[in-house]
C-alpha cells in the first residue's frame, strides 16, 4: 500500500570567512544536516542574506578586510529583512569585551575559534530550536491579530447592517424618501470633516467620532415607526392635534434605543450619538423646536449637524404632501435660517460645501426622473415647504 512521504526540509545556513579554509572546515561539518551556503567577504554576504528563501541562521566571522563581522551583524539587524536571523559570531577576538560588542549588535551566540565541532553543532543547533519557536510564535500572533481584526471588522458590519436595516424600516413607512439615509449620512460626515479642520472642533470631532457619527445618523428617525400611517403619510396640512402626534417621533426613537441598550444590560458606545440625534435633531437654534425648546450650544453638535443635513434632504426631496425643491432655492432657504433654525457656524460651512452637498445629492438620488428633473432646472418652487407642519425640519 502506498504511504505518505514527509519530506523534512533542512534549514539553511550561511558561513561568512574571508578564509578559504575556514569556509571548507565549517562547511564539512555542517553540511550532513543543514544546507549549508558560504560568503568569502561581507558585501556577499549580505547578498544572500537579502535573497529568498533567507539564511535559517548565519555563522559570521568577525575580522575581515573591508567590511568586517561587526558591520554585517549591525547592518543585518537593522534590516526588516533579515533581523530575525540568528548570528553566531565565529572568531578568535574572544576578549570580553569584544564578546560584549557583538551581543550589543545583535549577535545571539559567540564561538571561539579554532572551533569545536560538538560545541559548534550543539550551539548552531540549539539557536534553530529557538528560531523555530520565535517564528511559531510570531506566526500565531500574526494570525491571531489577522483573526482580532477580522471578527473586529464583522462586529462593525453587523452594527452597521442592524443599523441599516432598523434605519430602512423606519423609511419605508415614507417609502418616497428613497435614499434619504444614504445622502444624510455623507452630508453629515462631509460638514463634520470641514469643522474637524477648525482649532475650536478639533478635539470634537475626532475622526472615530466622525466615524460614529456617520454610524448613527441613519437612526435619526427611527421613531417614525410609532407614528400612525394616518398621520405620517397624510397629504395634506397636519391638524394641531396631529402635529403634537408627530412631535413624538424623537422620544419615539431615542426611547427605542434606549430599551435596547437595557436589555443588553449595558450601554453601547456607538449608540450614544444615535440617541442624540433621534432626540434632538429636530430641535432650532432660537429654541423654537422640539421636543425640549434647546436653544444654541444646549442642542448636541451631532443634532445641529443632522438638522442642517436632514431640512436640506427634505427641501430638495419628493415627499408626500410636497414636490422636490431645486438645489439652489433649497440653499437659499438654509442660509436664511442661520441663527434661527441653525447654528450659524454649521451654516458658514454648509455655504462653503453647498457643491459638495449637490453632488452627494447626485449620487444618490432617488429615481432617474428626480435625477432628469433636477438637471433640467424645472424651477418648481414648493408651496408652503417652511411653514408646512409636517415639512422640512419637521418629518
């Protein structure tokens, strides 16, 4: 019956002399066990050393014309290369100072000469055995940090896609907002990045909090899930009545998470701006939103953020009590809300990166005729958008 055939592969060793002799000597008595490759001077032997598959262990004279063993051992170790190689040093500067010299390189071994052939195999041997174990454990901790970073990368994902999908519930509810929870989340991330870059942000707006940021904006309307049909999708102008129903859709959606926080036991990070923005995302920089009447700095910076990107979606955005509003009449009526709808700050920003938001707008547009309707400038102006109820900043 055939049987399997292990084939050991012997490591390989370099012998570097600038004596002849010397190279045939240590050759003789290495080479039933090892493959053994030899170097006459140091410019050579940093050639090998530098080819693949590299030296399993290098026996390294010291005096030498040229360059001697000090300057290969430094020049091997300082190499990220050929650090990890072992180097015995072979020599008959066998003072202790100069053993001392050599292991300050990086040498791990020191051999007087004239050698011994059992002291020379027992150390070359004892040296692949720790090698060995070195390059086990490096492997493993490699592998074991690729495993940390990639089930690292699938605890994102599965945030983001719950996220995501949460987020998509609440939407189709509207189901004309389309792209809505794309285009808010690169407006935000957009107005962040640029405020970022301001000495009185900076600290703020760090790019992991930018990151969760980008994360949590698309919870920004979650509670829209608790609001009757009869109200959210109604066509035509809200009662008082109606609107104070529709005014619970922050605490709606921060509550959400919030009992999801509870009955994991803990709080989570990346959730702390997501119930900053369902909760207060609709409230104005005079103190005339909701649900608490904020006024100013009160109002979290992820909120003003989202204020500014979410009036801007719903202004250019079909819905089903207005049409979609062109881009440029849209910026007029941002603009015009600094100081009392926005924070004047967001807005000087917003004015500089109103291209910027045009074209994320452009990237994820809701349907090819929105796309052909926004380029021809059909210069539709909505009625009633600002004081509408249930219009921009107010859905």
């Amino acid at each position: 019956m055939p049987t399997d055939t292990v084939i050991a592969i012997r490591p390989t060793i370099l012998v570097v002399d600038d004596v002849p002799q010397n190279l045939s000597l240590i050759g003789e008595l290495l080479m039933d066990n090892y493959v053994v490759k030899v170097a006459h001077c140091g410019e050579k032997a940093l050639r090998i050393a530098h080819n693949q598959p590299c030296p399993d262990l290098i026996l390294l004279d010291v005096m030498m014309p040229e360059m001697d063993g000090y300057e290969v051992c430094r020049q091997l170790k300082a190499d990220p290369r050929t650090c990890d190689i072992p180097v015995i040093f072979l020599t008959a500067m066998s003072a202790e100072a100069d053993e001392q010299h050599g292991f300050d390189l990086g040498a791990t071994d020191y051999i007087a000469k004239p050698v011994s052939p059992p002291i020379l195999r027992a150390r070359v041997q004892a040296q692949l055995r720790l090698k060995a174990a070195s390059d086990f454990l490096r492997d493993n901790n490699a592998f074991l940090e690729q495993e940390v970073n990639r089930r690292t990368e699938e605890v994102h994902a599965v945030q983001e896609v719950a996220i995501l999908a949460v987020a998509s519930l609440a939407e189709t509810r509207d189901n004309e907002t389309g792209n809505h929870i794309l285009r808010t989340q690169h407006y935000v991330k957009l107005l962040a990045e640029y405020l970022a870059r301001q000495p009185r942000f900076a600290d703020v707006l760090t790019e992991a909090e930018i990151e969760l940021l980008f994360k949590s904006a698309p919870l920004h309307d979650i509670g829209k899930v608790g609001i009757p049909d009869r109200i959210l999708l109604k066509p035509g102008k809200l009662t008082p009545e109606e609107f104070e129903i529709m005014k619970t859709h922050p605490a709606l959606g921060r509550d959400a998470i919030v009992r999801a926080e509870e009955r994991l036991g803990k709080r989570v990070p990346f959730l702390r701006l997501a119930k900053e923005i369902a909760y207060s995302h609709q409230e104005k920089w005079d103190g005339s939103g909701y649900p608490d009447g904020l006024v100013g700095e009160a109002i979290p910076l992820s909120a003003r953020l989202m204020a500014v990107a979410d009036v801007y979606d719903a202004l250019i955005s079909r819905r089903v009590y207005k049409a979609s509003m062109p881009h440029a009449q849209a910026v007029g009526i941002i603009l015009a809300g600094s100081g009392s709808h926005f924070d004047p700050v967001l807005v000087e920003a917003f004015a500089l990166l109103v291209d910027q938001f045009h074209a994320i707008a452009m990237r994820f547009t809701d349907s090819e005729s929105d796309l052909h309707a926004e380029k021809e400038r059909l210069g539709w102006i909505a009625e009633e958008v600002v004081q509408h109820p249930q219009g921009a900043g107010n859905d």
